[in-house]
C-alpha cells in the first residue's frame, strides 16, 4: 500500500501543473479631452448696455466740441449726439443754458449730469471710464498742467486764427501777427517736448494728448505750417493711427443723432 501511494505521488509531480491562462488585458477606453470652447470675445466699451448713458451737445465746426467726440470714439464709447446752431444762438437760450451756464459748447450729458468745459469733460471721462488717464498720481499732475498750458498758450493763437480765417472773427494783421508767433512758440514746447517722448506724458497716449491734437488739428486752417516740428508730425502720425480715430466730420455729424 504504502509503494503504491508512493508511485501515485511520483506519477503527480511528473505531470505539469497547468498554467491558469491568464485573463486577457482589457484596456479602459481613455475618456477624450474634451474639446476647448472658443474664448468669448472681449466686449467691446461700446456695449449695448452702454448706449443711451451719452450724450454731446455741441457743433461741428467747435474744435472744443470734437475734443469731448474724439475722446468718446477713442474710448469706443456710443453716445448720441444735439447739433447745437451756434447762428441761430441756441447755446443762449433758456433750455441750453439750464445744461451748460456759460451758454458754450460743448455739454456732455453722463447719465443724469452734465459736464462743461472740454478740458473738465476730458478728465471726468478719464477717470469714470479708466481710459488715457495717468498711471500715478505724478502722471495725473502732468496730464493736468498740460491740459492748462494747452488751453493759456496753445489753443487761444490757433483757434482765433481759424476763426479769422474762416470770417468768424475780424482783427488786423498787427494782432494776426502776434497770435502767429504765440501759436509757433507753443509749438516748439511741443517739438522739445516730443523729441523726448512718443506722447506728452509718459510712454501711452492719454488725455493730453487728446486735447493737444484736438487743437493741432486746425493748424492748416489756421495757416500755420507745422512741417518745421518734425517730433511733433510724427507724433501726429502716430496718434491718427490709434484705434477709434476719426476726423470732426466722421465723429460729429451735422445733424442731431440719437442711438
């Protein structure tokens, strides 16, 4: 008994132990990344949600007036837009003279206020909106005495000379001669000034330089020739080629314009 339970165990362990077959590797489907969605576009200042808070009162030919509709286009800003007919005198009546007292143009309406004065408009949109503002306060300061010489030494000879030109305003070649000189000496501040600089103030456009181009603009009609400033021609190049640029007749229509 005892040999043939030995043989029966020989017979056993000559007999290969059958490998367990071994379970097919099932590869888990990778999930897809899913896909990007396009990035929404960025919106635009110029927001539904945006119009109807606007509105410019003035006229076309007001280089004042198109300072407040420049900086506006620059900002991409909607606003709606009251010609004001400064021959008829509208700007001294009793209901234009409840928005602005000083019976001028330009009035912005923002909201339920308005603002007067191009150069107060300018930094009251400047800071509202967050656009061509300086970037510290030393910046801010700059931006405002700039504004101030513009409107003492700058845009007084430019704007009577357009004015005379056009047969707006009468006086002699004697002070014809004097605004001349007052107008070409603002411009060399400006050519010494842009020959250290691509913009008035700091390294990006701001609100001073919108209101100096604003003035710069009427030098041909106010024949004044500004090719002897060469820094000061290619910074007027450089600000025509800004996003939002346009002319006084491509901004400010003849007509009044609600949105």
């Amino acid at each position: 008994m005892a040999k043939t339970a030995k043989k029966a165990a020989k017979k056993a362990a000559a007999k290969p132990v059958a490998k367990k077959a071994a379970k097919p590797t099932v590869k888990k489907a990778q999930a897809k990344p899913a896909a990007k969605k396009p990035a929404a576009p960025a919106k635009s200042s110029g927001s539904s949600a945006d119009k109807g808070r606007f509105t410019l009162y003035g006229n076309m030919t007001s280089g004042p007036t198109y300072t407040v509709g420049l900086m506006l286009a620059l900002s991409r800003y909607p606003f709606s837009y009251i010609h004001v007919n400064l021959r008829e005198g509208q700007h001294k009546q009793a209901d234009y003279l409840v928005k602005n007292r000083y019976g001028q143009v330009p009035t912005l309406r923002d909201g339920q206020t308005f603002y007067v004065q191009s150069a107060a408009v300018l930094e009251h949109l400047a800071h509202s909106l967050q656009k061509f503002d300086g970037k510290t306060e030393q910046e801010k300061n700059r931006i405002m005495e700039w504004l101030f010489w513009q409107w003492d030494k700058l845009s007084l000879p430019v704007l009577r000379l357009r004015a005379r030109a056009r047969g707006f305003r009468q006086f002699g070649d004697e002070v014809r001669m004097l605004y001349d000189t007052e107008a070409k000496a603002a411009f060399a501040v400006l050519e010494q000034e842009l020959s250290k600089s691509d913009w008035i103030v700091g390294k990006r456009p701001t609100i001073a330089d919108i209101g100096i181009y604003a003035v710069t603009r009427y030098t041909a009609e106010a024949n004044i020739d500004l090719s002897h400033y060469p820094h000061l021609m290619e910074w007027k190049k450089r600000f025509e080629a800004l996003p939002g640029f346009g002319t006084p007749e491509q901004i400010l229509p003849m007509e009044s314009r609600l949105i």
